[in-house]
C-alpha cells in the first residue's frame, strides 16, 4: 500500500476593513494608546489575522480568505507572507495580538467548523488574532508597552510588533 | 494492594515530610491546602500505606478548596463581640439555613443542595436562581473573567435538577473609580480597564446565548482598584418534575459539550488565597458562548424526553468535581482516555482537573445512550461516555488502564478537617459625625445625583441585549424617554413556558451597599434584604412569596477582624430573613479579596454583601415603573425617616464620617411593602420608586425627571423621627423601607385603605404632588422654599458622569 504524507502548511490570511470605510474599532484603540502616551499616533486600522494549519493549498485559503473571513463589501484580505518585509523608518507599525498557544481560542475553532462547511479540508488547526496598523512616530519598545496595558494582556497574549508598510 | 501501590512515577511522596516541606510542595503546586489539612491527608495516604498519586492530590486540594467547600462558614469559630466570647459551630447552618427553615415556606422547592435555589411559579414550573462570583479570574483577565462568570453560572442554571432554561441574566460588579489616577503595583490592570473588560465580557457572553441581561448595578470604591467584584446571576424556568434529580450505580457518565484542555487549571485552590503577582496564568478561562448554546438546547431536548437521570456543570475542579459530586452518594470508576482534547499533550491530572468552559456531566442509563447520543449530535455538540457510576463508595479514576486516582468518597468529601478560627468585632468607638463641609442642598444634591454610584448606567445597560426572547415587560431602563433608573426588571417567560395566556410574571431585585458594612455589617445585611425587597415590591412583585440570594464577598478569613464583620453580615442576613419572612435558597462565598497595593501593603476589599430577591409578579400587566405619570397626582411617602446619615452618599459627598448606620424594622416594613403591594395589584398606582442613596431628594429627581414632571414636597409631611429639626436629614437620610408612590387623586382614599391603621400611624403621608413644570422644588419644615431645581439640569448632571469619564 502506498502512502502519501501531504506536508502540513500553515497560511495567514489577513482581513482589513477597505480604507474608505470608518474604522471604529481603530478609533477606540488609537484613543487607548494615546492615554498610554503614544500622544505623536495619528491614525490606527485594525483587522483580524487567522493562522490556518492544515493540509490546504494556496488557492484553498485564498478561497477561505475570500468565502468565508471577508465580507466582500467592507473588507478585504490577502495571504500574509510568512516573513513580513521590514520597512526603515519610525512611522507604521504593525501590532498582532495573538492568544498564547496555551489559551483556548473558539473563534479559531469557529473558523475550523466554518471551513469545513465552505467545503475545503479540515485544517488540523486555527488561531486568529487582532491586528493593529499604527501610523505615527512611536518607538518599538514604547508600543509593546502600550499595547500590553491597553490592548492586550500579557497574561494571555503574545504581542508582536515590527515595522511596517504604509 | 491498590493498584496505584505499585505505580510510582506519578506518586508524590509526602509521608515523613515536614510541615514546612509539605507548605513549599503546596505553594509550588498552588494547592492552597492547610498545615492541618496537610496532616489530614497523611495520615490518610498512612492508613492507605502508601503515597498519594499527583492527581489525587490535585483532587483533594479543589475538593477541600474554599471554592468548593465554603470552610469560611462551615467550621467552628471563636468569636469575640464586644465582651462576650461564644462558640460558633457553624456559621452557615446557624445562620442562613436557620433563618430559612424558621420561615418555613412550602414553595421553596429545593434549598443548598443543588447548583441553585429553586422555588414554585405557578402550579406547574418552577424558578432557579443563583447568582455565582467570578472575582480572582476578572481581576487577571476581565474580558474572559467575567464572560466565563456568565458561561459558569449559566451551566449552574441547565445543571439545577435535570436542568432549567435560562430566562434572565444579571450582573452587578464592584470596580474601583474608572478615573484612579494614583500608581498600581506591577501586573495589575487600571480600573477603567477592569470595568470596560469586565462588561464587555458580560455583554458578549449573554448577548450570544440569547439569554437576556437586566438587574443587578454597580458600586464605585477605591478600595476595589486591584480586587474587583464581579456578580453573575441566571434565573431560570423549568417543569416542577424535573426539580428532583437520582444518581443510579449503573448510570453511564456522560460528559458533553466543549473539549477538555489545559485552560483553568487550579481555578477553585487559587481562589482560596490572597491574589497576587504569582497568580497561575493556567487559572484564566476562555468562554465559548456559542458551544455552551448549544449545550443549553440539546440538553433541555433531552431532559424533556427523560433520557438522563442527574445532571451537573463542570466548573472549578472539572470532571474531579463534577463526577466527584454526582458520585458521591455511591461511587464512581472514570477512564479518562474517552475524555475530548482540545491539545494531545495534556497530563492525566490536567485532564481531570481542567476547567475548560462548556462542559456538563450527566448521569445516563444505558439503554437511554443512543437518543441521548441523536439529541446531541443534531445540535453538533460532542459527547463521550467517561465510565459509569458504582456502589463501592470509591473514586477510581484510570487513564489508559493506569489508575491514578483511587480515593474513599468518604474521606474526599467528609475528611476535610475543621479548624476553629477566631473572630473580633466591636462596634465602631463614637458614632457622632465628624469631618467634610457643609454645603448648600442645590449644590449637594447636583453633586449627589452625578456620583459615580448614582449616575446613569445607560452606557453599561446599552450594551446587552435585554429584549431577547421577549419578555422584558419592566425594562432597565424607564421613563418616558427610556432612560431612568429601574428599582427591578419583569420578566414575563412565555418563551419558556408557551403560554401566552398567563400573564404570570417575576421579578428580581437586588441590594447592596458596603458603606454601610464599614460602620456595621449587620445593618449592611440588613439594609441589603430591605433594598433587594422593596425594589421588588416597587415593581408590583408579591414581598410575602420574596426568596433571597446572599453573596458575601470578604476578604483573608484568617484575620479575626475580617471574620468578624463576616459574622455580623451572616447574623444580619439570618435576623433579616425572619424579619421579612422571606427565606435564603442559594448563595455563594468568596474569600481573600485582597491584595497588596502599590506600597506593597495589604489592600482589603471593604465587607461585601450583595442581596439578590426573585418574587412572581401575579399580572404583569399591573406592573408599575418608576417615573412620574402626570401633573396634579398625589405622592405619598411609605416609611418613616430617621436621623442616618451613616454611610449615606450625603456623607460622602461631605467628606463626613461617622453618623448612625440605617437601621431595619423588618415587621413595620413588611407591612408597608404588603400594602404596597396590594395596591399596586388593584391598579391604584401610577409609579413607586425607592429611596435609597440620596434619600428623599434624589428619588424624587429620579422620578421627576425620568417622567418629564416636576413635584413639590413638604419635608413636614414627611413621616419622620420628631427629633429630627434639620431639613437636609430629612431629605438625603437613607432610612431604609420608604418608597415614595404616585398616585391619582381620586384613588387616594382607596390607596389609604391598603394601609390600614398604618395610615394613621404615620408610617404612609401625603407628602406632596407633581406638577407639570419639571422642577424638583421643597418645602422645609419652617414652610419656606429651601429647593427649587430645574429636574433638566438634574438629569443631565446625572447622565453626564460616565460618559465623561469613560470619554
């Protein structure tokens, strides 16, 4: 008998709400940072981040990123690479908040059933998190900071900042 | 030989250990567990001849947890009062269900035993109430704190008898001020982002079950900043059959629902100690509303076709607890391999003890297993049968044919040793008011009326859902602009019961008011019963068929001053409930709210009680909310004021201490609110509002500007203690059981004649009427105009507060 191992990939797909569309979840986060000192932001978008493991290929999640995580008319969402190009300059951060490993996540397991019934593979696993996009002057150490007493609770959350693109 | 002899890797020897080497096992495993408890367990695991595996250990301690056993209120205390020494065996029994079984009241249905009180509605359903805390889990993670506290106390509504449906939601937290602007100590969350957390959580968590949210409130003290409270309460409807439930040995455990992982670990043995920076970040729970609705649905679909025959929530201590309780009568033997994972690497004891969300435990006889299997799987919920229920009085636990839990129910249940603690109380040196400055009454009373633990909830009340299944028929939020302060919410639950002919109702108040504790906690508990009891009463519920909720939220036991005050409260509420003959039917403890501030000195919460009531509404459609009707409509005043201003919101405005506390007549109110009562049911009355924080003055703002009326008063009309010559006691004094009532002019005589020889007696007076003009103004007692408010500028100093803070 033959067996095929398929290799396990892990796809995160990003979900932004279109530019032209008020961002009121971003408002109440800029707001927070603010009080926390990041007094130079101008601006915050947030989004969602979804890591799905499993045996779906490129084309599936880019299918799940479309069908299923965005509504086609607020949203929109693409693959994110699995290392994110760092940009010079001090002026757009990008901040994830992810669950730790340890902390269940049911929205992940929401999205697991969710995609099951789009008809694609069941992912042997998925978390999401929310996504932050900062435009302002702010420094690295000052955002983790921040965002560890406004956003996110490090008891329960990994906070990931770096650089970004505008 | 136990088959656990001979398995030794996962034995923890303790057996010839020290005391103190025992106390550093206990504090690395974070097992809460007593010197005299540790000896307890050794010298059983000595009888036993050998040492005790790492799970049974974990078993023990959540077993023996004050979460789970209340050792606060169930072991001896030498308790000092004063001069007098006497001996409390315990407190609980002499207390509460003393007081309950005193008044003796045929509907109630099930008492203390179960996962919540249960009471008669109707002939042929029955309502359970019980309101749960979630105070260490919010106090590390609001959001997912408190939304758990709603997940945990909603299992406890579908896990009473063979389970009830869930009808009505409330919440009442304690924060501290949204705007602290001193330091915290490291780790520890702002207020602002307590509070925001904390409703969110409340809000996400109902809203998504469908379960309506109303009743319950929130009270501002610094003194919560690190150790916020947080009280979560379901009611619920069921068949009166299904009340009772039977563990058979041959019964199948059937677990069901949301998959066992690593998340709670230790949520019952860590809310057994002070919180602090170590707190185990294993502790935090992540709720799923959406699985648990799925629970609710499948369940009460099979408990309606009889497929079960007991049924319990896993909360602290997981399967451990929840097996271990429905067990206990007979025995139970577990296989753990069946148990649903969320992650593979979870240790046996993990999977015993977690507390993932979302799980319930039945009790099935085998040849009900496959319809039971069909119900669960049309709502997509997972199910597993854990092992099966025996009579050899043993918990054997095994895990892949290892056992690793083989304990006596006996000793797991009855072993835990009672140590005697010791209690100190002596009342408060002077009760003569000192401090603070005097103010004007306009300014007091704007001051008063935007204070934080007065002002408008509009902007937490907004955020749930309390119109889903549509029997909200006494909202929240009243008034002719559905924006003022409700004293109660009616629930009519023809979505429960089908029956769109009854127009049977209930209500549910709530009282609570920790100044007052910090004077006396008996007059808190006391004041507490009368504020939960004459909010129903405002809203048309019967006084006389009234059941009562305790929730006392204290902090370190072990400090006799602490344990004091518990005792006071605990003896108010017994003297409180023979009082109103309104009987105790669930309730809930927690212990150690404290934690160390800034400057790394202990920051207790003040004693804290909060008073939950439930009572039927006999029609709902004579119910009565609380804002003006009309002009010209007389306003009577039910209850006789007194000098006390001790704990008052008008002290604290001032800055003044001391004063006397208010102090319960619970016959002579009982009479006030049964007439009351009467009234409202013969349609005599347009709105009843109580005076509570603020007295006199700011209920009658409340109802003036929540109708768009204005009112004039006469402060020496007001039925009062003749030694009283100042009229700012008059208006802002807090003697508790008034309630100030509008009625129309030619209903006057026959409103009077509810009252009997009350009327008389000064106990119910005229005190005044509305008018159309929307001013609040009054008449002092020397009959000059000492207050002539435009009820606008009121309303809108009350509803600025929160916004303003919040931002």
């Amino acid at each position: 008998m033959n067996i095929k191992l398929q290799t396990a990939n892990v796809h995160l797909i990003e979900v932004k709400l279109r530019n032209e569309f008020n961002d009121g979840e971003g408002t109440t986060a800029l707001a927070l940072l603010r009080e926390q000192g990041l007094s130079s932001l101008k601006e915050v978008r947030t989004g969602r981040l979804y890591e799905i493991s499993g045996s779906l290929s490129a084309t599936q999640a880019n299918q799940a990123g479309r069908d299923i995580l965005c509504d086609a008319v607020t949203q929109e969402f693409r693959l994110v690479p699995s290392s994110p190009s760092r940009m010079n300059g001090m002026n757009f951060w990008r901040v994830e908040v992810w669950l730790k490993p340890t902390v269940s996540d049911p929205v992940g397991a929401t999205v697991v059933e969710a995609i099951v019934e789009g008809g694609l593979p069941r992912p042997t696993a998925a978390r999401c998190a929310m996504l932050y996009l900062l435009n302002g002057r702010a420094v690295k150490a000052h955002i983790e900071k921040a965002v560890a007493k406004s956003l996110a609770n490090p008891l329960i959350h990994d906070i990931i900042v770096t650089e970004a693109h505008p | 030989m136990s088959q656990l002899a001979e398995t030794t890797q996962d034995n923890l020897p303790i057996l010839g250990k020290s005391a103190k080497e025992l106390r550093a096992l206990g504090n690395a495993r974070h097992l809460s567990l007593s010197d005299v408890e540790w000896a307890a367990i050794q010298a059983y695991f000595k009888t036993l001849k050998r040492e005790p595996s790492l799970a049974e250990l974990e078993t023990i301690a959540q077993t023996w947890s004050e979460h789970c056993k209340h050792k606060t209120f169930t072991s001896p205390i030498r308790y000092t009062e004063g001069k007098k020494t006497r001996k409390i065996k315990n407190l609980f029994q002499e207390t509460i269900v003393a007081a309950t079984a005193a008044v003796k009241k045929p509907w109630c249905l099930s008492l203390f035993k179960d996962n919540a009180g249960v009471v008669a509605f109707g002939k042929k359903w029955a309502l359970a109430f019980k309101v749960e805390t979630h105070n260490h889990p919010s106090a590390l993670e609001p959001y997912g704190g408190a939304a758990t506290g709603v997940g945990g106390v909603v299992r406890d509504i579908l896990g009473v008898g063979l389970g009830a449906k869930p009808v009505l939601n409330t919440d009442t937290f304690c924060f501290g001020r949204p705007d602290w602007k001193g330091s915290l100590p490291e780790g520890s969350h702002h207020p602002m982002r307590t509070m925001r957390g904390v409703i969110g959580g409340v809000r996400d968590y109902g809203n998504r079950m469908g379960i309506p949210t109303a009743g319950g409130g929130i009270w501002f003290d610094d003194d919560y900043r690190l150790n916020p409270l947080v009280f979560c309460g379901t009611v619920g409807i069921m068949p009166q059959w299904a009340v009772k439930k039977a563990v058979k040995p041959g019964d199948l455990i059937v677990a069901v629902g949301g998959r066992t992982g690593r998340d709670g670990l230790h949520g019952a043995t860590f809310s057994s100690a002070n919180l602090g920076a170590d707190a185990p970040s294993s502790a935090v729970q992540i709720g799923h509303a959406i699985q648990e609705k799925r629970v609710l649905d499948a369940l009460l679909a099979a408990r309606d076709k009889k497929l079960y025959g007991s049924v319990t929530d896993c909360g602290a201590g997981g399967f451990s607890s929840a097996i271990g309780e429905l067990g206990a009568d007979c025995g139970a033997r577990v296989r753990l391999e069946n148990a649903p994972l969320k992650v593979s690497d979870l240790d046996s004891w993990e999977i015993w003890l977690s507390e993932s969300q979302e799980r319930m435990v039945l009790a099935v006889p085998p040849k009900s297993l496959k319809a039971l299997e069909a119900e669960f799987a049309a709502e997509g919920c997972e199910l597993a049968v854990l092992g099966e229920f025996t009579k050899t009085g043993r918990l054997e636990v095994l895990h892949h044919e290892r056992t690793i839990v083989e304990l006596d129910m006996k000793f797991l249940h009855k072993g835990l040793p009672r140590v005697e603690r010791t209690a100190t109380w002596s009342a408060p040196a002077s009760s003569k008011p000192s401090g603070g400055v005097d103010k004007k009454i306009a300014e007091a009373i704007r001051e008063m009326v935007g204070h934080l633990n007065v002002c408008s909830r509009e902007w937490v009340i907004r955020q749930y859902d309390h119109e889903v299944q549509g029997g909200m028929i006494v909202k929240p939020l009243q008034g002719v602009r559905h924006d003022g302060p409700g004293d109660a919410c009616v629930v009519w639950p023809h979505a429960a019961t089908g029956d769109m002919d009854d127009f049977a109702c209930f209500a549910v108040g709530h009282g609570l008011n920790p100044d007052y504790g910090r004077i006396d906690p008996y007059w808190m508990a006391m004041a507490g019963v009368d504020e939960a009891l004459r909010n129903l009463t405002c809203v048309g519920a019967d006084p006389a068929r009234a059941a009562l909720l305790d929730n006392f939220c204290w902090a370190s036991p072990e400090d006799p001053k602490q344990l004091g005050g518990l005792i006071r409260a605990a003896e108010g509420c017994r003297d409180a409930a023979k009082g109103f003959s309104a009987p105790f039917i669930s309730g809930k403890d927690s212990m150690f709210n404290q934690s160390k501030d800034e400057k790394g000195k202990d920051l207790p919460i003040p004693g804290t009680l909060l008073i939950s009531a439930v009572a039927p509404v006999p029609d709902g459609r004579k119910a009565v909310t609380m804002d003006f009707k009309g002009p010209g409509n007389a306003l009577y005043l039910i209850g006789r004021t007194n000098d006390e201003l001790g704990g008052s919101l008008y002290y604290r405005v001032l800055g003044r201490s001391g004063g006397d506390v208010p102090k319960v007549s619970p016959a002579a109110a009982l009479n006030g609110f049964k007439s009351l009562h009467a009234a409202i049911n013969r349609g005599l009355v347009l709105s009843a509002h109580d005076l509570s924080e603020g007295g006199l003055a700011l209920c009658a703002a409340e109802m003036g500007f929540s109708g768009e009326f204005g009112c004039l008063l006469d402060l020496d009309e007001c039925p009062h203690d003749p030694r009283i010559y100042s009229n700012k006691t008059l208006l802002f004094s807090e003697s508790p059981s008034r309630i100030l009532v509008e009625v129309k002019p030619e209903n006057e005589s026959a409103f009077l004649r509810h009252f009997g020889k009350s009327a008389k007696s000064a106990i119910v007076r005229r005190v005044g009427q509305t008018t159309a003009n929307p001013i609040l103004k009054v008449t002092g007692l020397e009959g000059s105009t000492i207050l002539e408010e435009p009820l606008k500028e009121l309303k809108e100093a009350w509803q600025a507060t929160l916004p303003r803070i919040i931002g």
